[in-house]
C-alpha cells in the first residue's frame, strides 16, 4: 500500500498469522519517510549517502539500483527495516523515534468504544521511546505472550486505549492482557504538509528523469514528461503542479510556448522554470525566448545548470508567492 512520501507510514501484514520466526514477507512501509529513519540509522553508524545503497544491498539481500529506489521512495518492507535494525543493535522504537514529533498526546486520546473488543480502524496510540504517536489500527490474530520476537510491533488494550509498541515493551505495560497482531497500522508523519509537486517537461527521458531523481533528493515530488501532450492532459483534467521545468525546444522542433501559455491560463502565478541548450546553435530562437520572459513571467536558465541552482531558484520563487499577500477583488 502506497501513502504520498511525506504524509504518512503504512505497515500492514497480508498474513497475520505469519509464524514470529519466520520473517514478515508482506510488512510493507510506506516509503519516503521509513527511506528518511533508515539514511539517519546509517548516517548514525558511519555510512556516508553514496555508500548507503550498498550497504542496504549486502544487508537486505537485494540489489543496489532495488536499494537506491527504496531511498528514494520506493516501497519497503518491514522485514528489510527490521533486519536493518539487527545489524546495527537498535530497537524500531530508535529507528522511529528520529523522526518522530515531539510534544506527545496523553495516553487517554483515542478511546475505543465498547468492552474493548478488537475492531478494525480503531485510533490508537504508537509509543516510540518517550513518545506517543496517534495512528489508525487494523488488529490481526491474537498471539501468546512470548510466542513473538521482542521487536515485533504488537497492540494491546490499556484503559480505554489501544497502544502499539514492541512486544518487549507491550508486555511490560501490560503482561497478563491480550495482545493482537498488527494487521495494519496507519500513523501521521511528522509533516502533516503534502510535498510541493514539481512537473519536469523535456523530451529527453534520461535528462527529465534526472531532475526528477534529484527533486526526490530535495524533498519535492516531482513527475517526469516527455511530450507536451503528456503534460496538458493532467492539466486539463484539472491536476496543478506547484511548480513547472519546461524545456524549450521539444521534439520536432517544436516549442513550449503554447504549454506554457496553458499553464499560466490555469495557474497565473505558478512559477515556471525555462530551460534550453540550443541558442548557440541556433536551434532555439531568442525572440521567442524574449516573447515568453516578457509575457509569461517565466525564468530562465541555458543548459547545463546545477541542479542545486534549479531547486533554489524554484524555492525563491514559492517563497516569494507565499509571502505576496492575495490580491484584493
């Protein structure tokens, strides 16, 4: 299951039944902030960002580019983390609590209803170190105290509450209760905000598909397009990006302009990057250049440009319409 990077983690068992000795093969966490607990969890012991991928591989038994992916948003799962964990001798409750949100709830928020009986969807309470963490919980079988592994995520009904935690510590808490199984376990990150959405527009797959990779790196989620076509149908179906990489001159010769000048119909003050490498040959036209830096508002930068100038210039210009008061009708 796929949550939007940033927003929320997902951890949900497709057996809940599964055997505590064998590892959960479907425990898949949802993926770019589980991506951000496990970089610190190297960082921590000495892994520097080029050779994490690595270690992630010889670790987990995947490959590397399976490694690389799951940095930068694809799905985990939870074995994966739980074997990342055990390598370096830290608890989940560590890996969990490094990006987890300070000023916790009182235990008492999110009551079930009733005699306690498990029931999916019930609001929930995750403790992680000295924090409490609101989730949504989907309890699976019941288990036996001592029939799991100490780290394994367990549930438990304590006074008017259910709380997740690890079987060591929810049976600390509670040690003659009943504990269940995580069917799925839904928790709100530490940015409640969704990621800025930024569509890159070239018709070089590799060129768009890097940017793409580094505005991941960035924090943003980013869209690749390679034709114009591809770019204005989700903006006539009426999906808005918060920014737009434009190159200029596309295949066949053909120029953005007329993308742009969607764009800016729909989103007036949307900022929107102009890029080419084709004036000193000619390919590209200066006054059309001239026309669209005028009319459109758009800024520009010739090729190559430094990805890390890129994503400044684009912040600026966000920060900018944050900051420009809405204009009086």
């Amino acid at each position: 299951m796929r949550e939007r990077p940033g927003n929320s983690v997902t951890l949900s068992r497709m057996d809940a039944a599964t055997p505590s000795d064998q590892q959960p093969q479907a425990d898949e966490l949802s993926a770019g902030w589980m991506a951000g607990c496990v970089s610190d969890l190297l960082g921590r012991h000495g892994v520097s960002p080029r050779h994490q991928a690595t270690e992630i591989a010889q670790i987990c038994a995947i490959s590397i580019s399976q490694a690389r992916r799951k940095l930068r948003g694809a799905v985990w799962l939870f074995g994966e983390v739980l074997a990342l964990c055990r390598h370096y001798g830290e608890s989940l409750d560590a890996v969990f609590a490094q990006h987890a949100v300070l000023g916790a709830l009182p235990l008492g928020v999110g009551a079930a209803t009733g005699s306690g009986e498990p029931r999916a969807g019930q609001p929930a309470l995750l403790l992680v170190d000295a924090l409490e963490l609101p989730c949504t919980l989907h309890l699976g079988a019941q288990c036996a105290p001592g029939a799991t592994d100490t780290q394994e995520l367990l549930a438990t009904h304590l006074g008017q509450s259910w709380v997740v935690g690890s079987a060591a510590r929810v049976l600390a808490l509670n040690p003659a209760g009943t504990c269940y199984r995580i069917e799925q376990l839904q928790l709100e990150s530490p940015d409640d905000q969704p990621r800025l959405r930024i569509a890159v527009l070239d018709d070089d797959p590799c060129a768009a598909q890097t940017l793409v990779d580094w505005f991941h790196e960035m924090g943003f989620d980013a869209e690749p397009f390679t034709s114009a076509d591809a770019l204005l149908q989700p903006l006539q179906a009426g999906s808005h990006f918060d920014a737009y990489v434009v190159d200029l001159i596309l295949s066949g010769g053909q120029t953005s302009q007329s993308v742009v000048e969607e764009i800016r119909r729909r989103q007036a003050q949307v900022p929107v990057i102009l890029l080419t490498g084709q004036l000193r040959d000619g390919t590209a036209s200066e006054a059309t250049l001239a026309t669209m830096l005028r009319t459109q508002g758009v800024t520009f930068f010739e090729k190559p440009v430094r990805p890390a100038v890129l994503t400044a210039a684009i912040q600026s210009s966000l920060d900018r319409l944050q900051a420009t008061p809405p204009s009086q009708p």
